[in-house]
C-alpha cells in the first residue's frame, strides 16, 4: 500500500510492503538520512564519500536552495527525529496510521541494520538536484544504477536491461524462454502463462495489446 508522493522529494510516501523475507511481517517506509557515506553502518567508506562527493560553490548552492525548500527541511528534520530512542516508534506511528489507523504501537518494531545507501546525484551544471533514476554505463562491462524510490518498482526491469548490456559486452546469448518462464512463471489460477501476449520492446518486457 502507497500514499501519495510529493513531487519535491526525491523519496517515495509512506508505504508498507510484506515482508519476503518474513512472512506474516509488513515492511514499513521510508526512513531516510543524509549520510557521507557509501555504505550503510560502514563510516570506513566516509574518505570514498569525500573523494566523490567533491564539494565546491555549485554543490553548496544546490544544498542551500533544498533547504529554502519547507517540505525537504522538515522530511529531513523528521528522519533525524526518527532516529531519537523512545519518541521515534510514536513518530513513525503517525504516519503509518496513514495506512493502518487501528496500528498499536506495540505492533511495530525497528528493523535492525536493514536498509542501505541510495546516491542523489546533483546537475553541477545547472545546479539542481537530479530526481527519479539513473544509469551509468561507461561501456566497459559495468554498470551503476540510481533507483528511484520506491526502487522496487523498477528493480527487476533494470535488471533486465543490465543484463542484456552485459551479455552484449561479454558476447553472451541469454536463454529467453528460460527468461521469460523465470520472469512469469506459472500462474496456480490459471495455468501456465501465455508467452504470445508479451513482446520485447527494446531491452523491456512489455505486455502487447492486441490490435
């Protein structure tokens, strides 16, 4: 279940999601902060965070103006409260009631070390933080993605397309049926799936529309 985004943040509204992982749990949303690290709970990436992040007159005007910005000030302020002991849990109840009113505050319960670092690239050039996703691709076999929030939606298309541009690299043939039998799967309901109503459109699989 997802509420409504606001268009000035760079993050999705609070959602909550079951739990793959742990069935019966429901995985509740976005907790974010702004960190000078690369990787979550490991300050020892904090030197690679400077060496990147490369701060100068372009980078703090662009953090300045989020900061005029009322909505981005205090989504930042709150996660910062949401990290405080014993107020955090009755914070973030608010807002999960947003979804579940009749949510106890018994009922939830931080996840510990669960989560990780998603980048926010800045345009220097016209000095603007730059929303939704990325990719960079160099041509040499690598890739660097910037999922959008939530990047759930578009993990597994962009997986996809990883793939096929790595295949390409290394001279690799993918195994489309295997592919698309991984990717759809069987249905319990109604049976295996029929492949005749999916089409390739570019490096995306997309449902066809009969004409």
């Amino acid at each position: 279940m997802y509420t409504v985004q606001n268009d000035k943040l760079p993050f999705a509204a609070i959602h909550g999601d079951p739990d793959v992982r742990v069935p019966g749990k429901t995985r509740f949303g976005p907790a974010a902060l702004i960190l000078p690290i690369l990787e979550r709970y490991n300050y020892r990436t904090l030197p690679d965070f400077l060496r990147v992040f490369r701060f100068d007159r372009q980078v703090a005007k662009v953090l300045w103006d989020l900061l005029k910005v009322r909505d981005i000030r205090d989504y930042m302020l709150k996660n910062i409260h949401f990290e405080v002991p014993l107020i955090r849990k009755l914070l973030f109840l608010r807002d999960v009631r947003k979804i579940v009113p009749a949510l106890r505050l018994r009922d939830l319960k931080f996840a510990h070390k669960v989560g990780g670092i998603r980048p926010q690239l800045i345009d220097k050039v016209s000095c603007r933080l730059l929303m939704g996703e990325a990719k960079i691709n160099p041509g040499n076999g690598v890739v660097f993605n910037m999922t959008p929030s939530p990047g759930g939606t578009s993990c597994l298309e962009n997986a996809e397309i990883d793939m096929r541009t790595i295949a390409e690299f290394l001279g690799a043939t993918i195994d489309e049926v295997a592919l698309k039998s991984e990717l759809l799967g069987e249905d319990s309901e109604h049976g295996q799936a029929d492949f005749t109503g999916v089409v390739l459109e570019g490096n995306k699989l997309a449902d066809s529309i009969p004409g």
